[in-house]
C-alpha cells in the first residue's frame, strides 16, 4: 500500500487548478441509465470511486469510455440493461447507490445490494427507499439487497423528507424525471451537486424546477435523450486547497473557484484571520498573520459548512490561537483524524458529536495512518505545517477523492512525494 511523504513547509505560493466534483460526477454517470441516448460529460475528475461508478455502470449494460486521459466520460445505454447492482461493486462504494432511481425508472424493477455501513457511519438507505415509495414503488429487502418494483410505472408525487439527504434526493429526482405527471420533494437537500445534476437533466429533456432550493418540482417526460454537460467545480478539493495556504501561509490562487459554492466555509476562513479575494481566476486564499484566530464550526447540509471540510478545518485549528469547538451534526464518528492529529501533537478532546481544539503554536511530524478520504487529506495538510516529516499510510482512501495530489501541492512549493510499495 503507498503511503505519503510530507515535509514541513514554508510559505506556498501559486496557482492550483481545481478539479470538477467527484460528489457531482458520482450523481450524473447514473443518469446514462435513464437514456438511450449518449451522455457525455467533460470536466470529469480522474479518481478511483470514478473508475468504481465506471465498473458499476459497464455491470449494467452501459458503454463508458473515459477520453482526453480520463476528463470526459461517454456513456451509452441503449442495449439491454442487466437490473441487478452487485454487492462485489456496491460495498466499495456507497455511491453506488445512485443506480436504483435509474434503473427503477428505465426498467420499472431494479435490484441494488445495500452498501453495508463505512468508516464514518452507519448510513442507512432509509430515506432512499421512501422516496421511491412516495413514486409507487415496492421495495423489500432480500439477501443484502434491495429489491425494487414499480408494476404501472413510476406515478408523481408530493413528498417530504424527514432530513435533506444528498444521496436520497438525487435518487428521487431521476426517478421523477420518468414518472408519470408532477412530482415535488420538499425538504430537498440544496447541494450545488444537486443543481449540476438537475441541469443536466434538463438539458436531457427533463422538466426540473427549484434545485438549490428546498423544494424541488419535476414534471415527468415520457423519455431523455444525450446531452454534453460539464462537471461542476469540486467545492470540497477546492476548500481542501484553500486550506494549504491558511495553514502554511503565502498566497495561492485556486483556479475557477467560487465564493457561491463555499461561502460558509469562508466566513469561518475569514473569521479566523485568513483573506479570500474572489477574481476572474478564481479564488486568492493568503494568510497575512503568524497564527490564526480559533473558531467555532458546526457541520450542516448546503449551506451550511460541509461535513466534508470538517477534519481539513480541524487541521488548521489545531495551530490556532485559542480554544475551537468542532460540531459534527452530519456523521456519527466522524472525528477519526484526532487521534491521529494527537499524534502529531495537537491537543484535542473529543465527546461524541464534539471536539474541542487547544491551538498549539507548532505540530510535530510523525507516522499516521489515513481511516477515510477527507480524513487522510487533513493530515496531510497537517503534515505541511508540522515540524519534520509525516508519514501518511493507507493513503488508498486519498486515491478516491484527490486527483494528483502531490504534483497539484507540489505546484505550489509543498514538500510532498508517494512512497510506492
Ligand atoms: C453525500 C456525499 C458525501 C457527504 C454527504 C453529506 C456523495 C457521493 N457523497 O453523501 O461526501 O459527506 O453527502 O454532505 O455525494 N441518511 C439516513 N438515511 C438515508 C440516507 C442518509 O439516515 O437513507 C443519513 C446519513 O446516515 C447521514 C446523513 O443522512 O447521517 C447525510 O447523508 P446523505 O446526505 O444521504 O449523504 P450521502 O448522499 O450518502
């Protein structure tokens, strides 16, 4: 297993080019499924859960060739489609989830094996299932799999969900693209995700109105057909970059970023101390001061501050000046990087759903060991402001969600090498 190689650093300075959204491309390959037509998408990350969702997807039926060393991907669905999305797949990847609305929509049956829980929670398909039931569907659960039917076809409907999921919301929207008459989901996640697959499902011939808000209206079509659709920016690589700076100091510039798509998270970059200038180029991140100011986080969904920020934003804290209290409200265990940040000399003390930060003035290097994808990259980040070298292990989780990541850190003065075994 390859691990990582991080020397402490000085100031970076530079331009990052910022990747289109993992979390984004993961939603839009599924909606080949609901077309014979191809579907093209550019600006597509190149990461292993791509590659993953690409295996799923060719286990279907679907034509996926990846072009241009990986940034589009074609996809074709217009033979016969296998319904069953096997467990072999699935638990790689909970995203795999995303297949059921399609393939319940296009086939009017589908089978899809429950992901089974990861590292940072239980994540039950609850919300998923009754999304899909609200539309007509009958849904039991047989060997680890769900088994999915809609007799007359999918039927429009009103339906509310108890909490704004990603996953669930995007299912719905696929499914209602197809069904017959109005749908509405209130209570919808507002994800800037969410709106990238919605637009591209209008320009698939879809009639969605109200993404990025908490209602969403779809009004079913008898058919989609291909569409070209760039993938949106990576907001979550784009925090994540942002924050090399915040904790090393220096002026780096992350390409085509938007202040729309991380606005919470900003305000707290600027409440601890930290400059974010939004320009045609994208987003200018510089830390002028020695240290920054302690702050207080909160996870919340869109628009809140992303959970998926929350162990890079912990980095960065653990060298602030002051007290800062992490609240985790998304995912039940998703303090796994203390421990590991503990190691490195940070002093932080974690009840449940809380973790308070002592700033230190200075981390130390030491061997770490990754436990999930944004996990791993905050102690990277740490990495870059400690003292000597880290070692990060098990960096098979960075695979999935950073695209290059030592040559893009590198790019802007890091210290950072793979160390292949
Ligand atoms: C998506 C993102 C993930 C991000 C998360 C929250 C993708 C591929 N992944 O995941 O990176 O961390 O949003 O922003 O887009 N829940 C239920 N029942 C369900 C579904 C979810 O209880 O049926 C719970 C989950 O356990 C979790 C919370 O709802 O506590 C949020 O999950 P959800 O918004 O569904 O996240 P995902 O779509 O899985």
């Amino acid at each position: 297993m390859d691990s990582i190689l991080v020397r402490g650093n000085g100031p970076l300075n530079g331009d990052i080019e910022i990747a289109g959204a993992k979390n984004a491309c993961l939603a839009l390959m599924p909606a080949t499924l609901l077309s014979d037509e191809p579907l093209t998408l550019t600006n597509a990350p190149r990461l292993s859960d791509i590659k993953t969702m690409t295996a799923l997807l060719a286990s279907l039926g679907a034509e996926v060739t990846a072009l241009q060393d990986g940034k589009v991907q074609a996809m074709s669905c217009h033979g016969e489609i296998n319904p069953v999305a096997d467990y072999e797949i699935v638990r790689k990847m909970r995203a795999s989830n995303l297949v059921l609305g399609p393939l319940l929509a296009r086939l009017g049956h589908a089978v899809v094996s429950l992901p089974g829980g990861c590292a940072i929670g239980a994540r039950p398909m609850d919300l998923h299932t009754t999304a899909l039931e609200a539309l007509g569907a009958e849904i039991s659960l047989k060997d680890g799999y769900l088994h999915a039917k809609a007799a007359g076809g999918l039927k429009g409907a009103v339906h509310k969900m108890r909490f704004p999921s990603v996953g669930a919301t995007e299912n719905f929207v696929m499914a209602a693209s197809l069904a017959k008459g109005t749908s509405v989901l209130e209570n919808a996640a507002r994800e800037p995700e969410i709106v990238d697959l919605c637009d591209c499902l209008n320009k698939m011939g879809a009639q969605i109105e109200g993404a990025g808000t908490s209602r969403i209206e779809i009004q079913g079509v008898d058919r989609l057909h291909g569409a070209t659709h760039p993938v949106v920016t990576d907001r979550i690589e784009l925090g994540t970059f942002m924050l090399a700076p915040a904790i090393c100091g220096g002026e780096v510039t992350c390409l085509g970023g938007k202040l729309s798509l991380v606005e919470s998270f900003v305000a707290k970059l600027e409440e601890a101390g930290i400059s974010v200038e939004e320009n045609a180029r994208g987003l200018t991140v510089s830390r002028k001061g020695d240290r920054v100011k302690a702050v207080d986080v909160t996870t919340e969904p869109f628009p809140g501050f992303p959970t998926d920020l929350q162990a890079q934003m912990m980095a960065l804290l653990c060298t602030a000046e002051g007290t800062s209290v992490l609240e985790e409200t998304i995912f039940e265990n998703r303090f796994m990087h203390a421990p590991e940040l503990i190691r490195m000399g940070a002093d932080i003390e974690v009840h449940g759903g809380h973790a308070k930060v002592h700033g230190v003035e200075k981390l130390k290097g030491a061997p770490v060991m990754a436990t999930d994808l944004r996990a791993s990259v905050s102690l990277i980040l740490a990495g870059l402001a400690a003292e000597g070298e880290t070692v990060v292990s098990r960096v098979y989780h960075l695979d999935r969600g950073y695209e290059f990541i030592e040559k893009k850190l590198s790019g802007i003065g890091a210290q950072i090498e793979r160390i292949q075994s």
